[in-house]
C-alpha cells in the first residue's frame, strides 16, 4: 500500500492525547509502511531501564507525568533520525509535542527534504482513562495489550514473545489526569499549527483498533495521493 513515485523521505506524526492509541497504530502503521517506529516515550523507558543518565534525568519528569526538558528531547530525536533505518522516513509517536520541538523537527525535515503527515487521533477524555488505567505492556518488546479491549490470552503473559506484562508507573490516575492536562496545554497548540500548514488529517480514534487502522492506512494514501498530484501538477 502507498506507494507512489515520489523518492522523497516520507514521516508521518501521530498525534494525540494520552491513551489516543498512538503506540498501538504506529506498531501497525510502521509494518504496513515498512518505517521504523520512533516513540520518544520508548527510548526514554528503555534508557530508564538500563539506567543511563538519560534515563535517570527522563524519569524525573515522566513519573510525575510532565514533560521531558525540549532540549534534551530534540537532541535525541536528532540522533535517532541520523541513523540508516530513517533515511526513507519514519513513523513518530510521542514527538513533537511542544511548538519548540515541532519547529526544530520541521527545520530536519527541510534538511532532508522530507513530506510530512500528521494523522490527529481523536478520542474523548472519558474513554482516553479508562484505556490507560486498562493497558498492560511487555516488558521486552513493548507490545501493548488492554485487559477488556485487546487482552492477552493469558493474563499477564505477552502473546508474542512469552515475557512479562507490566502497568506504566504514569499510568496511576492521578498521573493520567496530569498528563491530559500537559497534552492540553503543550500539545493540542500542535493541531492547529499542522492544519495551518496543510498537513493534518482528523481521524475518529474511539472506535475498534482495526477501524483506527484501516482509516489511518486510507488517510496516509489519500494524502500520497494529493501530494504526488500536486508535485506533478507543479
Ligand atoms: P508516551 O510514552 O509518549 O505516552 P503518551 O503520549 O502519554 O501516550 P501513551 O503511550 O500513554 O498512549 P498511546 O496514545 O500511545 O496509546 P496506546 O496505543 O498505548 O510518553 C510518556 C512520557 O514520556 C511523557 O509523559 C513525557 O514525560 C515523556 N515524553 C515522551 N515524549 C516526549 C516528548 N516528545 N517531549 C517531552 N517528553 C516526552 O493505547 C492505550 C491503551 O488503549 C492500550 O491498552 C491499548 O491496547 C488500548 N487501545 C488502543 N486503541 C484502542 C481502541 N481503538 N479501542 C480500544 N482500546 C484501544
């Protein structure tokens, strides 16, 4: 699927709040497209668990739910991006999520010459804490599993690789509440700045994971499609 003539490096940001179901689409999202998926929140839990420097600084703020100094955030992208898997794009999940890490992101894409699409996934607040204080993930893979919505056939248990499952220290309620109001505050600004540039695509996020993907998978091809058009047209 998508697929057109246009070489140019291609990355679509998921955006959304909390819970959105980012994670679980860009898994599926990155297979389709075969780009790899960069989730800033993962890298951060992965230099957590090994307990680097970055990891330590990282979970000052994330178990309290606030967000990761810019600076730092944007020098690690940087070096995600500059490595051979991202050359033909990438899936981002969880990045940008402030204006200073949006503008710097659009600066590497302008230096790369790179199209950008930005899928909104939007679903209400009430459902985005019943789908965090219900997620469990896998501690070695980071699949991501809901115990009413999409639960492991075992409890506890990762149905693709047999690790551990786990429940994310923010994902406390009073941390979900806090990290709404960050998205809020931080993030939402976002979605205005992606329309204005033409770039963003609404999509209904409370409805069955598989419908989320088959209307993001159309999404991504109609905007393919209106580029390609557009760049001939030009
Ligand atoms: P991050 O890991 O990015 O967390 P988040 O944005 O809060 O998003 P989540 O991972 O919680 O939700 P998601 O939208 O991916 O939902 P998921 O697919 O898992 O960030 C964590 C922290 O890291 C931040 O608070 C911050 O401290 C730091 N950080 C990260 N990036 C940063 C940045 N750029 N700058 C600064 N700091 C940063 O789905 C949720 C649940 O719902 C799952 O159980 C899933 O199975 C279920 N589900 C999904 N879709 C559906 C559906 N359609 N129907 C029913 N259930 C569904």
């Amino acid at each position: 699927m998508a697929t057109t003539t246009d070489e140019r490096p291609l990355f679509i940001v998921l955006l959304g709040p909390p819970g959105a179901g980012k994670g679980t689409q860009a898994k599926r999202l990155a297979e389709a497209l075969g780009l790899p998926h960069i989730s800033t929140g993962d890298i951060f839990r992965e230099h957590l668990k090994k307990q680097t420097p970055l990891g330590r600084l990282a979970q000052q703020y994330m178990d309290r739910g606030a967000l990761v100094p810019d600076e730092v955030t944007i020098e690690m992208v940087r070096e995600r991006l500059s490595r051979d898997d991202a050359r033909r794009g990438a899936i981002l999940d969880g990045f940008p999520r402030t204006l200073a890490q949006a503008e710097a992101f659009a600066a590497m894409l302008a230096e790369r010459g790179a199209r950008l699409i930005v899928p909104y996934i939007r679903v209400p607040e009430e459902v985005l804490v019943e789908r965090l204080s219900g997620r469990w993930i896998c501690r070695a893979h980071g699949h991501i599993f809901h115990e009413k919505y999409n639960p492991p056939k075992q409890p506890g248990v990762c149905d693709y690789d047999g690790s551990e499952l786990y429940q994310r220290e923010d994902d406390k309620p009073e941390t979900i509440q806090h990290r709404i109001r960050v998205y809020e505050e931080e993030t939402a600004p976002l979605i205005e700045y992606y329309r204005n540039q033409g770039v963003l695509v609404e999509i209904d996020g409370n409805r069955p994971m598989d419908e989320v993907t088959w209307a993001l998978i159309d999404a991504v091809q109609d905007a393919l499609n209106q580029k390609s058009t557009a760049s001939e047209d030009a």
